[in-house]
C-alpha cells in the first residue's frame, strides 16, 4: 500500500497541495485529473522522492522511503527529456537502473538504435517510451505516469498502455495516471481522483 498522509506542498510561496491523504494499493489504477498549473507534477515529484515536501509523510508498506538506494515509486514525467543526462547516451541511463531483454524494447516498440543516441537526439516520444522501459525496472512497486503518452502516435499509445495493464496485472503493479484526457482516464483506470481547490 502507498498512503499519503497530511501531505503539504508549499512551492515558491503557493499552497499547491494542503494536507492531502490518499492510498493507492498495490494492483490500483488510479487516475487524477486536475488542469494544468494545479500543481500534479510535483506531487508526483514528492512521491518518487524527488522532492522533499513541506509536511506530510509517504510509505510504501509503512514505510518511510529513503532517498538512499533504488525508489520503489518511479515516475515517469511529461516532459521525460529533464531525467536524462545529455551528455550520456540513453542507453547509459538506463543501464544504471536495469538491463532489459530484447522482448522488452518490442513491447514498447523501443528500437535498440536510440540506446546508442543522447536524449536531444531522439523525439520526445522517443524519449518517453524509453524512460517508461527504464521506469519498470522490477523493483519499481508503483508506477507514476504523468501525461506519458501525450507525444505517442495513437497506435503506439494503446500498445503502451496495454503494457502497462499487463504489468498491473502481472505484478501487481500500483498505477497512478495524470492526465487530462477523461476519456482515457475511464478506459485505463478503476478510480479517478478530481482534487478541488478551494477559492
């Protein structure tokens, strides 16, 4: 279970999230749609331990997580090209998480080809299907996804999505889906979340 408790984000000197609970389990699939600015970025931020929040606690099987060691909540970000080294190629990166079979760059329809590549080599598109193969390393527990397939022609996008419900399936792997796209948020996920903002 990942519990989110009291949780408060401060940034900048805005309130984004005030005292915000919530538990995914494992093998969930929870959406949240909020509009842009709402602050979903760096919430997802403070769940893969990417940032410190102003208050509040998140535990994965009650427990706290450590910044030490691998993240058993990974996100995958809108924009996947802030999370890679540009002066290493990507397959470098993702050689630091996992070393994935040839089956897993045909599930998500990653050529071999863009290993060999820096990120301001490849698409955006390119790069997300290839930060999503570096997200499911087999530690990872819960997957954060935020507006991951936006770049993906649609085809790619419902192989990419049917991917990730086998994993869910697989391994119980605990989802949780930003978008702002309703339609696939109903279609993909079994609750959804709509956070309001007071004033």
């Amino acid at each position: 279970m990942l519990e989110v408790r009291q949780l408060t984000i401060v940034q900048e000197g805005r309130r984004l999230w005030d005292s915000v609970s919530f538990q995914v389990a494992a093998g969930e699939r929870q959406g949240i749609s909020a509009p842009s600015g709402y602050g979903k970025t760096t919430l997802g931020r403070v769940l893969a331990q990417w940032q410190t929040p102003t208050s509040g606690s998140v535990t994965v099987g009650g427990k706290s997580l450590s910044k030490k060691g691998y993240c058993p909540v990974q996100l995958v970000p809108q924009h996947p090209e802030l999370t890679f080294n540009p002066y290493r190629t990507t397959g470098e990166s993702l050689r630091d998480a996992w070393s994935p079979d040839a089956a897993w760059f045909e599930r998500l329809a990653v050529s071999p080809a863009w290993l060999k590549r820096r990120p301001d080599e490849l698409s955006g598109g390119e790069l997300a299907r290839i930060a999503l193969l570096r997200a499911l390393d087999p530690r990872t527990r819960y997957l954060i996804a935020d507006e991951v397939t936006a770049q993906l022609d649609p085809h790619i996008q419902a192989q990419v999505w049917q991917v990730l419900l086998e994993e869910v399936k697989r391994r119980e792997l605990g989802l949780i889906v930003f978008s702002h796209n309703k339609a696939l948020l109903e279609k993909v996920c079994s609750s959804i979340w709509m956070p309001q903002r007071d004033g």
